[in-house]
C-alpha cells in the first residue's frame, strides 16, 4: 500500500507531556493516519497526515445506524530506549472480525500494520518513558457515506490516533470493587458482544454510572438470557482462582476475546498451571467465598494488563476476595505481562514486536 506523507514542520508539533501530566485520552500526537473505503475501488488514499478534525455530512451513516468498529492496543518504550508493540497483528486481525460482523469492509492486516508502523515512527518521540506509561493506539473505522435507509454504507474512513497514556496504576497496585449487574445485560447471544463496535460501549454506560454512584469501580456483567453465568467486567475479561482451579468464562459469542485474556491463559501454560474455560455463575463464585476457597479475581485488559479485584458486590451482599489484597497469581502474571510488552523479560510465543 503506498501513503502519503505530510508531516508538520517542527515549530508545529505540540509539546510532549511528560510525567503526571501524563493522563489518559485527552492528547493526541501530532499526526495520524487515514484511508478511505469505497465500494468497487476498495481501500484508497491512505496517508499520514496532522491531526485534524473531519467534515462530515450529518446524514453520514454512522451518525444514524452506528457502523463503528474500533481496536486498543499499545507501544512501550524499553529501558534500552527500544519501541515495542504486543500482538498488534492481533488487535487488526479482531478488528476485521469486528469489521465482518458489522457488515463492514476488512482490509490487509499486513497493509494497515505496516501504515501503523510508519506512523509509529513518524510519533516515536511520543512514547512516554515514564514507568508505567505508553503510547495508546486507537485504530478506528466508521461509514461515512450520506444517506438514510438501513444497509451496508458504501464509504468508509479508517483512522488511527495515538494518545500518551500515564499509568494506570499511580497509586499502586490495588485490589478494586466490583459491582455484579443483574438489571442490565451487555450483550446477547446472536448479537455484537464478540465486536468491538461503539454501541456495546454506549449501551453499558449506565450501569457504569450508577455502580460508580454507589463507590463501585467496574459493573461485572451476567449472561443475558439466565442472568446468573459471568460473562466479563467493564473493558475486561475475568478470572477466578476457586481452589486449584483457575476459571475464566469460555468464548461463547457475547464476550470480547480479549488479546490479554488470550495471553494470560498462555503464560499461565507456560507456567504449568492450565486455565479452565468453562461457564460459571455468580452462585458459585460466591458459594466458593463462603467457603473459604475463592481466592483470586482478577481482570485482563490492554489498560490495566491485570487488574485485582477486591470484593464483589451482588444483590446487596458483598464477598471479600482473598481479604481484599492482591493475589499472588495476579501479582506475578502483572510483572512478567509488564516486562515482556516492554522488552525486558524473553517470550517464546512471537507476541512482541520491536519497531
Ligand atoms: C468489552 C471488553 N472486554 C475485554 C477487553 C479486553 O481485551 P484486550 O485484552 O484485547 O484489551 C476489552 C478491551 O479491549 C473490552 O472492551
């Protein structure tokens, strides 16, 4: 694929935050990279231009019938000052997944990594150094062409921003409360909970609202049509330490399929310990708390890497995990998921990608 270059002369380019001013989706770099899509000529005029804003038609079909897909995934800088990536191809490979079931156009991940890497290079000197920190990519594509009436769009814009991001954690590693929904489901079976399409994140704003309202960080969401299987927390999937056994809900077609879920439950091989992909409901997770025997939660995302979860809260009763402290599982996965996205820990499975 050929692109475009026009880059900002240097006296252009915004100062690059550093340190706690460092937050999260708020600033952009200075370039980004876009292609258009339409029907008959295929994928056409991708470039790497300043960040700017678009023009559209307000009867663009994404204003009206929602055709958003989107992906999240970082660059790290290394100590040795080395740009690396994690499974990108992953994160374009379930965006043409996501692509598929939206009814809109898939593209070379081969190509579009390769747009993704020259912009990376165009924006090195916005991967934070900070501990902690990272470049977020957010890879994006809408339909854009004008007109009412529900169908397939016939234009599209792909589009890729990049956001420093401080780090999630910059108070610590803390166990955090969850809130089990049983009056809002996320997705259901049949549907787009396995896309990662904008609307699933629209419609979950609510319970997020109202957990927050109540001092829960994140809403874990049940199964839609029995409301008692867990299916995945917020932006994350979930795991349970019951006993021996680790669980985590199997891929059934309403949950996202994490790429940090995915590479948990290959690290956790690689350390001798099998994961369990198996339905499991609220009940039990419970019924293990009661007994003494729940001892780790925690959830997996590109954000937080793993995030312990402390307590969960379900139709007013709350149960403590593992005393409400991180556990060691979820302590160890969080170090070595860290050092090899950064370079510093050898992994065997391809997953890293140095610039
Ligand atoms: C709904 C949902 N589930 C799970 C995840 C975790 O996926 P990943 O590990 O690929 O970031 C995300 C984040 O992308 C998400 O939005």
């Amino acid at each position: 694929m050929n692109i475009a270059i026009e880059t900002l002369p240097e006296a252009l380019r915004k100062p690059k935050p550093q340190g706690k001013a460092l937050g999260f989706g708020s600033l952009f770099t200075d370039h980004m990279f876009v292609m258009e899509y339409d029907k008959g000529e295929g994928w056409h005029d991708a470039r790497i231009t300043r960040y700017q804003n678009f023009s559209f038609d307000p009867a663009a079909m994404v204003f009206h019938y929602g055709q958003a897909i989107f992906e999240g995934l970082k660059a790290y800088r290394g100590a040795d000052n080395n740009i690396f990536l994690f499974r990108p191809k992953d994160n374009l490979a379930r965006m043409n997944i996501s692509a598929t079931r939206m009814c809109m156009p898939t593209f070379a991940v081969d190509e579009v990594f390769q747009c993704l890497q020259t912009l990376l290079r165009t924006e090195q000197d916005w991967v934070p150094d900070a501990q902690g920190a990272s470049l977020y990519i957010r890879p994006t594509m809408i339909a854009t062409e004008a007109g009412l009436g529900v169908r397939p769009a016939k234009k599209y814009l792909f589009f890729i921003i990049l956001t420093p991001v401080g780090a999630y954690y910059p108070e610590g590693f803390n166990p955090v409360k969850i809130f089990v929904t049983d009056k809002y489901v996320r997705a259901v079976p049949g549907g787009v909970g396995t896309a990662k399409t904008a609307g699933n994140y629209a419609a979950s704003i609510t319970a997020a609202v109202e957990a927050q309202q109540q001092g829960f960080t994140q809403v874990l969401w049940l199964d839609a049509v029995h409301r008692k299987y867990v299916e995945e927390v917020g932006t994350m999937n979930i795991f349970f330490v019951i006993g021996d056994e680790i669980i985590t809900p199997p891929l059934g077609g309403s949950i996202l399929a994490g790429i940090t879920r995915d590479s948990v439950i290959k690290l956790l091989g690689d350390w001798g310990r099998s994961v369990v992909e198996r339905p499991i409901t609220i009940d039990e997770v419970f019924a293990a708390s009661a007994n003494g025997q729940l001892h780790e939660v925690f959830g997996t995302g590109t954000a937080a890497v793993i995030s312990p979860v402390g307590s969960l809260f379900y139709k007013g009763t709350s149960c403590a995990v593992n005393n409400g402290k991180t556990g060691a599982i979820a302590q160890r996965l969080f170090t070595e998921l860290q050092d090899i996205q950064h370079g510093r820990q050898p992994e065997s499975h391809g997953w890293v990608v140095k610039l």
